[in-house]
C-alpha cells in the first residue's frame, strides 16, 4: 500500500525549516494565502489551488530561502518575476526590516501584489509593472531572487545591474542545475549551492548563490 502524506501545517514546516516569524507574521502569512486563493479564481496567478498545497509549495518553499539572506539589518531585495508574489511576500513577512521590490511584467499580477501589500498591510513592500531589463530604481539591491524565472545565465544578465556591490544573486532551482551552470557568464562565482529540505514538498530543491567576482560592499 502507498502511504499518503499528511498535509503540513504551517507551524510545524516553520519549526522544521528553523524560521521564526516575528510578532503577527503568521496571521499575516495566512491572510496573504488566503487572499491568493481568492485573486487565483479570477485572474489565474498560480496552478495551485488547493489551501494546503500553497502553504508547502508557495509558503513554505518561499521560506526555505530565509536563513540564506543576509542578516543585516536594512537589506533590499529584488524579487524578479514575482508573479503571484513568491518568494518576495513570504520573505518580507519573515523580515519587515527588509525593503522588497516585486517586479512582474504582467499587469494583473503586478495588481495583485501591490493590493496584497495593502490589505496584509506590508509596508516593506513595492511592486512594480515593469520588466526587469526596463526597470529603473534610484537604489541598487543586496539580494536579486527569483524563483522559476528563468536559466541561470539569462536571469544574472538581468539582475546583474541591479546589484549592490558585495550583494549576492540567488536563484531557486530544482534539481541541481549543472548544464545551467556551465553557461554562466564570465564574472560571476557560485557561492554555494545549498539544498533546501522543504517539509511536505516532493522532490528537490536548490538554491543557487551567485555574485558578481570582484565586488565589494
């Protein structure tokens, strides 16, 4: 017989992805799956429909990223392709110290993300309607993310400009992309490449550390 798994609650993949939300986060992490199960019946952000599957596939995966930031306090991160706003609002929740831009293309999508930070309300959060290679901020960024936004080496092209010196490019993979890896730019040094163990996900996960060789805060 195949066993089935039991749905993970979102405290118990918190504890186990050691990530401790700060006052009011979970209430804030629930409302903001709830509004994107709302949004989703209309304007489509995510394959994912069922509650329980966007807590492990959206929030907790989103989550895993966390304990690889940088733990100063004041970063910025740019979340490119946001989409349905993943990892971006999950990180922003975990970090309200943190100023994060969601980037998307998509009008709808960036709709959605700017009436999230709203109603959740995150103060710590932008959204823009822009592609990336177009948009313009006054300010470069300590981390550059994205999570299924493209290969390696098209997604650093794009988030290259927008780096802070010393700041890092962080991809969120799969499986361990290693033809992706050869065709990285010149320039550019993978710092790590941890496996992320997200509870109730099926398959693996990678998150790609990048920065640009030479650059300095």
């Amino acid at each position: 017989m195949t066993e089935v798994a039991l749905p993970v609650t979102l405290p118990a993949g918190l504890a186990r992805l050691g990530v401790a939300l700060p006052e009011g986060g979970h209430a804030k992490l629930a409302a903001y799956l709830a509004l994107l199960a709302k949004w989703n019946r209309t304007y489509n952000l995510t394959a994912i429909r069922e509650p329980e599957r966007m807590v492990t596939h959206h929030a907790l995966d989103s989550l895993a990223v966390v304990p690889h930031l940088p733990g100063r306090e004041g970063i910025a991160v740019l979340d490119v392709g946001s989409g349905g706003g993943l990892p971006g609002i999950p990180i922003a929740i975990a970090r309200p110290d943190a100023h994060v831009v969601l980037v998307d293309s998509a009008s709808k999508k960036a709709a959605f993300l700017a009436q999230a930070a709203i109603e959740l309300p995150l103060p710590n959060v932008e959204a823009v309607a822009t592609r990336v290679e177009d948009y313009a901020p006054a300010r470069k960024f300590d981390v550059v993310i994205s999570r299924a936004f493209s290969d390696l080496a098209t997604f650093v092209r794009l988030a290259k400009p927008h780096l802070a010196g010393g700041g890092v490019i962080l991809a969120m993979k799969g499986v361990h992309p290693d033809e992706e890896l050869v065709e990285l730019p010149a320039g550019i040094e993978v710092v790590a490449t941890p496996r992320l163990d997200v509870p109730g996900l099926e398959g693996v996960r990678h998150l790609i550390v990048m920065r640009v060789v030479g650059s300095e805060p």
